[in-house]
C-alpha cells in the first residue's frame, strides 16, 4: 500500500551557486537557443519536400524529442531560480519524472533507428527505398515512442508503490527517478533493479547497436575512393558518433548505478548534459551542417522575404 504522506518537494536546484541571476540568463540561453534551433528543423523539414525522406522524418521526431525533453525540466528550473521557490508539488513531481522519463527512453531508441537507417543508405544504397519504406519508418517510430512509453509507466508505477514519509528535499534541479528514490522510505531494491535493466536495455543495447552501425558504416566509407568525400564522410560520422557518446554515457552513468553511493551534486551536473546541451547540439550537429537542409532553408527564406518588401 501507498503511504505517501509528502505533499511537496523541495528542488534545490543550483540554489547553492552564486551568481543566480547569471545563472538564469546563461540556461534561459541555451534554452531558448535549442527550442528555436529545433523548431527551425521542424518547420524546414515540413515546409521542403525535397526533404521528406525517411532520414528528415527521424530528424523531425528527434527535433520533437529535443523540445519535449527540455521543456520537461528547464522552464520549472528556471522559475525556481527567479522566484527563489524551489517547490513542486509531489504529483507534479511524479508528472516530470513520468514525462522525462518516457521522453529520454524514446530518444535513445530513436538514436538506434537513425543509425540503422544511415547504415542501409550507405551500405546499402540499392535496396534502401524498399527496405526504409514509408510504412517502415512509420512504424519504426511508432515503437520507439512506444517503448519509452511503455518504459516510463513501468518505471513511475513501480515509484508511485513506495512510500514517501520524508525527507522532501531534492539535490537535484528537476524531478528525475535516482533523486527521487532517495526519498523513500520503503525499500527501493526492486525499483533500483528495474531501472537498472531498463538502462541497459535502452541505453547500452541501444548504444551498442548505434556504434556496431557507425563502424559498418565507416568500414564503407573506407572503400571510397575520392579522398574529399572520403573525408567529410568521416567528419559527419565523427560528428554523429560525439553526439551519441555523450548522450548516451550521461544517460548511463546517472541510471546504471542507483543503488551504489554516488553524489547528487555531480548527477546535476551531468544531467545538464542531456536536459539542454544535447537539444542544442543536436540540431547543430544532425541538420544545421548539413547541406540539404542549408539549401532548403535559403529557399524558404527568399521567399518570405520579398513577400514583407
């Protein structure tokens, strides 16, 4: 039985930091940097039809996932450092661990498809309309959204059984499932066990996966024979292949562990990493530098200029 007896959570947050109004201003930045850098891709993505292939379709759920998982921790944070309140009520805490949760599981997988999906393009040029077919990618989302879906309510189900008799108080700057198992006071073993496995399977297997792509892919790129293509094809897959490695080592080092000692001040730190400077990166890295997408949007852009003229 639940005997939840905690109405609110104190977050503290970076309120031990000096400095808060820099602070504020430096994440609303980047915050505000990444949603606009996201949405961009988005509206590119939607408004070119050159680019609706099945490589901008992930692109533009990534983007989705970016904003999602951002927004679920960012803009509370943010009004915790400007009024100096670091409350959120405890379902309203379940809710961003809920949501949080099944957002970052999602875009884990989704990482794995997109690397399957540049694997059977360029190493398998000839069959990769049949195989990355429209009902394919569709349904290729459609489990990974699943999946984090499907992860999140294991994971917050096996929390809401736990008890919640105090402490209330949160080292971290949002609502996430190490921090707030610390809260309990019933025994966590078998919710630390679950998330356990669920890291491995999402995060590891899907790493794993992700990297055995990348190698099949630069053991072809390899055979190129022009050195500048040879070249840039190895600067995108390095680009890709950083990107990956810091999500996915974040992710693992904040969930692999929770049951042995650690400190909730480093996992802050760390958890920045995927909660705004992977959402930012992201568009940067997957779009930004790409050249397709650098085209499409000059032609958007000219012709929404003479229109204001």
């Amino acid at each position: 039985m639940n005997g939840t007896f905690v109405t609110e959570i104190v977050v503290l947050g970076f309120s031990g930091l000096p400095f808060q109004n820099t602070l504020f201003v430096i994440f609303l930045t980047f915050y505000v940097l990444a949603l606009l850098g996201n949405l961009l891709i988005i509206g590119i993505i939607l408004l070119e039809p050159r680019l609706h292939t099945p490589m901008y379709f992930f692109l533009t759920n990534l983007s989705v996932l970016d904003i999602f998982c951002s927004s679920t921790a960012i803009p509370k944070m943010l009004h915790n450092i400007l009024t100096k309140k670091n409350t959120i009520s405890f379902s309203g805490c379940m809710v961003q661990m809920y949501l949080f949760t099944s957002f970052l599981g999602t875009e884990l997988s989704l990482l794995a498809v997109m690397s399957y999906d540049r694997f059977v393009a360029i190493c398998l040029p000839m069959r990769y309309s049949i195989i990355m077919s429209k009902r394919m990618c569709v349904n290729l989302a459609a489990v990974v959204w699943s999946i984090g879906t499907f992860n999140s309510i294991v994971l917050t189900a096996l929390t809401f059984r736990l008890s919640f008799c105090g402490p209330n108080v949160i080292n971290h700057f949002f609502c996430e499932i190490p921090p707030v198992l610390k809260l309990s006071c019933s025994d966590t073993t078998l919710n630390d066990y679950a998330t356990l496995v669920a890291d491995l399977i999402l995060g590891l297997t899907c790493f794993l996966l992700t990297l055995v792509s990348y190698i099949c892919i630069i053991l072809s790129i390899v055979r190129i024979r022009s050195n500048d293509k040879k070249r840039k094809a190895f600067s995108t897959c390095a680009a890709h292949l950083n990107v990956v490695a810091m999500l996915y080592c974040t992710v693992i080092y904040t969930y692999v562990r929770p049951s042995l000692p650690y400190s909730l001040n480093d996992d802050k730190i760390v958890s920045v990493m995927y909660t705004i400077v992977s959402p930012l990166l992201n568009p940067v890295i997957y779009s930004l530098r790409n050249k397709e997408v650098i085209q499409a949007f000059t032609k958007i852009w000219k012709k929404i200029i003479p229109s204001r003229l």
